[in-house]
C-alpha cells in the first residue's frame, strides 16, 4: 500500500537519517522520548488522517488532515512515502524533508515497515533500527493494559503486528525492548546511533 515518489532530494551525510520503528505497544514512542534526551535530532513529522488524541495538537506529533485532503496530496505527488496504517493514510511530505535537511542535524524518523522500505530506496544510507517486543504475549498485553484503544481495534493492530514481524530483514538493528529493562533498551538504542554518528 506504500506509494514510491521518485522525486525524493537525497538527505546529505551531515543530516544523517535514523529509523525507529516497531508495532504498537513495542514502546518506540517512549524510546524515541528517550533518544531525544540523549542525542540532540530534528524529528519527522509525519502527515496522518487519525483523529487527534488527548494531549496532542497539530504539528505535536503530527499534522491532521483529513482523508480527502490526503488523497489529494497523494495525486499531487506531494508525499516521499505513505502507507494504510491501522485503517488510516500516514506519510511524510517532500516538503517536510525539505525543512529539515535545512537543520543540519541528525534527523529521526518513525514510520511503520512499508515506510522503511520505501525510504531506503530513496535513502540508502539511512538507518533502520526495529523496536521489538520480547513476545507477542508481552506486546498483547501492553496494548491491553493501555486502555487506549478498543477490543476490534487491539484485534486489528494484532494481526497487522503478525505481518509486521515478517519483515524483520529490512532493518539495520533490531532492539528487543525486554518488560522492565527499558533503560537497556535506550541504552543500546544509543550505542547504535552514535556508532553511525561517530
């Protein structure tokens, strides 16, 4: 479901561009909260047509629009990647990109598992690192104590997990974020950003 725009301007080496990814209840909010604090980046937003939830405000994580105006964006060509993610369009705009690369800083990028393989064909060098839960149970049971979504919609990001882990082989680095070792886990997040950085 992720549409290619090969009009994508190539990030410079000085803006390199880092991948965190992993499927709901994984943690890879809370660790890219984490990295935030320990590595200085200018952070993707991403375009989403989801309501907007508590706590959140445009541009802070992302920018809403509705799925009208996205579709018509994505016939414009406006997009470097989008996806279909849990029923809803996300992707990340040209002119985002654009933004950012004019930061001259490390830029970190969440996206899903289809993100990462349309962004490595414009982006070669970027670096994908996969936030993994230890076990489908643990990652069950973390959307289920969250209380956030619904049981239909627990159920439907469970089985876009289940596709999700088959495609493990597009990241550079996979990092098991253990239950109650999440210091562990930033930590060797860490290790591997600032090896690509160094």
């Amino acid at each position: 479901m992720t549409k290619k725009s090969n009009s994508a301007k190539p990030i410079q080496k000085n803006n390199q561009l880092f991948i965190i990814s992993g499927p709901s209840g994984a943690g890879e909010d809370s660790v890219i909260e984490a990295l935030q604090k320990e590595i200085e980046f200018n952070r993707v937003v991403t375009t989403v047509t989801r309501e907007i939830r508590p706590g959140e405000k445009e541009g802070k994580p992302y920018h809403f629009i509705s799925v009208e105006k996205f579709k018509k964006m994505i016939e414009n060509d406006e997009f470097v990647e989008w996806a279909i993610v849990y029923d809803n369009y996300r992707g990340c705009t040209k002119k985002e990109i654009t933004r950012l690369e004019k930061l001259n800083k490390p830029i970190l990028w969440k996206v899903d598992w289809q993100g990462v393989k349309t962004i490595k064909k414009h982006f070669p060098n970027a670096i994908a690192i996969f936030i993994s839960p230890s076990s489908y149970h643990v990652l069950e049971e973390r959307l289920i104590k969250r209380g956030r979504e619904s049981l239909t919609e627990i159920n439907k990001r469970k089985q876009f997990t289940k596709e999700w882990l088959k495609h493990k082989d597009v990241y550079d680095h996979v990092v098991i974020n253990y239950q109650g070792k999440f210091e562990e886990t930033v930590k060797k997040a860490t290790k591997i950003i600032k090896s690509h950085l160094s």
